[in-house]
C-alpha cells in the first residue's frame, strides 16, 4: 500500500478552515509520491469540527485530489450503533476503505472490541482497516484479536497499527493466514521495521511535511533495499519525533507552516507548537532540506 497521510486541518488565525490551504496541502503530498491520503483521521482534529465543516473538508479534498490517489476516510466512535449508521449513511463511493479507530474511552475487553468491529463488518461492503492506537483509546486490540478479524471478515483489510509494543505487530504478522490483510504502521518511527519486517507501509502524519523523503523510505522497504532505505530513515528521526513533543497535530502544523502549506494554527483544547519547538522544528528542516 506504501505511504499514507494522515491529513491534517489547516485553520486560520480566527480558527474558520482554511480551505486554499487544505487544497495546497493535497497538491503538496500527491506531488511528493504518496499513495493515498486519509481524510478525517485523528490528526485532523475531526472531533473539534462540526458536521458541516466535516462534509466541507470531504469535498474539498476529493475535488482537490482529481482521483489521483486513494483516499480512506475516518469513521469511528465508541458507539458501535452510531459508527454503523455513519457508514450506512456516509457517501463512500470516492473512498477506497473506510479507517475506524477501535472504541475510545469505555476501554472494552477484546470479546467487546471483536463484536464492535463484527458488527460495522457485517452490515457494510465497504473496506475497513482497523485502528489500533492504546495512547488515545485507552484500550489494546489484542494480536490474536486483529487476526481473528482479519481471518473472519473479507472486507476487514488491514490494520494500522500504532501500539507501542512493537512484537504485537510481529505477532500479527506471524499469525496472520490472510495473503490479502495488511499491516501497516500507524507510528512514523516504527513504519520502515515494520513495512522490512512484512508490513505493506504506513498512515503517517510526518510524511505530509516531507513527502517526498519519507514515501520514497516506504518504497526502499518494500524494495528490500534496507541499506538504502535506513540512511533515508536516519535522516528524519529527529524530525519524527519533534512533531510529537507537544501532541498531534502541534508539530506537523508547524512543520507544514515553515514549509509555506499553511498556518500553524490549532482549535482547542489544543495548542500550537510553542515558539521553542517551532524554532526546533524549523532548524531540524533546514537540516534535512
């Protein structure tokens, strides 16, 4: 599948949407070589945006992308009733696979998260490709429930995995008797181990920032030219890990402000980069540009 972007929302100073800007940031990666964009994705700050402006950042970025690359659109929740009528009522023809985060906050035992995800696969065609992320969800989908899901359900193709055990992933990949599920990393430090050690890419939020640099990485991996592909590696961990200092999507706002896609500007409960963080991020770029 190679690279992903988790797309952010750009804002102006009065925190409306930017829409030029979100069209500029869609040009921005497609032309960098990624494959396809995840459009209102955790990254985004979806939950801070209304229903409206949600439906006006689809449009834009499927008008923007001119059937380009793929898109995969966010729909999750911790209501499994509610995630099933989103599908239901979502117009997905423009998607190519629908990202659902495994159920937040009410921290669900891996029977619960397997009838979450039993149901929404049993009353859609559509692709899914589940979100494990235990940072934010507070709960983990376990290896062997990832794989019963993938072993059971045709239309569940893949995972973007983001937990912090990095053997989970190994775990899955070992178990898996699937050839057509994928795993791919949903941790911008993790995605090259993970696409050598069998993963078919990565839903990354760095490489809307440095497109070019981090999507060529991703198809070194899966080129199997290791040597190659961590020097390219090596030369964005900093950057890696400076966008996430101060929380997603602080630093890749700042990032892409720097770069000239659009402003840094966050809706709360978040902030923007700090101006010590900004100052970091820029001098990290200049190193890599």
């Amino acid at each position: 599948m190679g690279t992903g972007v988790a797309l952010i929302t750009p804002f102006k100073e009065d925190k409306s949407i930017d829409f030029p800007a979100l069209e500029k940031l869609v040009d921005y990666t497609i032309e960098g070589g990624v494959e396809f964009l995840v459009v209102l994705g955790t990254t985004a700050e979806t939950a801070t945006l209304t229903a409206e402006e949600q439906k006006a950042v689809i449009e834009t970025v499927i008008r923007a992308n001119k059937q380009r690359v793929a898109l995969v659109l966010g729909i999750g929740g911790n209501n499994t009733t509610a995630v099933v009528e989103a599908y239901k009522t979502s117009d997905l023809g423009a998607f190519e696979a629908v990202l659902t985060v495994s159920p937040y906050y009410n921290r669900p035992s891996q029977e619960g998260i397997y009838q979450h995800y039993k149901m929404i696969a049993s009353q859609t065609d559509s692709k899914i490709i589940l979100y494990n992320v235990p940072s934010r969800t507070g709960s983990n989908i376990e290896a062997e429930t990832t794989v019963r899901l993938a072993n059971e359900f045709d239309n569940i193709i893949a995972i973007k995995e983001a937990s912090p055990n990095f053997l989970q992933s190994t775990d899955v990949l070992r178990q898996n008797t699937r050839r057509d599920f994928f795993v791919l990393s949903g941790d911008d430090e993790f995605a090259l181990p993970m696409t050598l050690a069998g993963g078919k890419g990565v839903i990354s939020v760095i490489a809307q920032g440095i497109p070019q640099q981090f999507s060529s990485m991703i198809r070194l991996g899966l080129e199997r030219k290791v040597d190659q592909a961590y020097e390219a590696h090596y030369k964005m961990v900093e950057i890696t890990r400076a966008i996430f200092a101060e929380g997603n999507p602080a630093g890749i706002k700042s990032v892409l402000h720097h770069q000239g896609i659009c402003s840094p500007y966050t809706r709360l409960p978040l902030m923007p980069a700090t101006e010590n963080l900004s100052q970091t991020i820029k001098k990290i770029l200049n190193n890599i540009n």
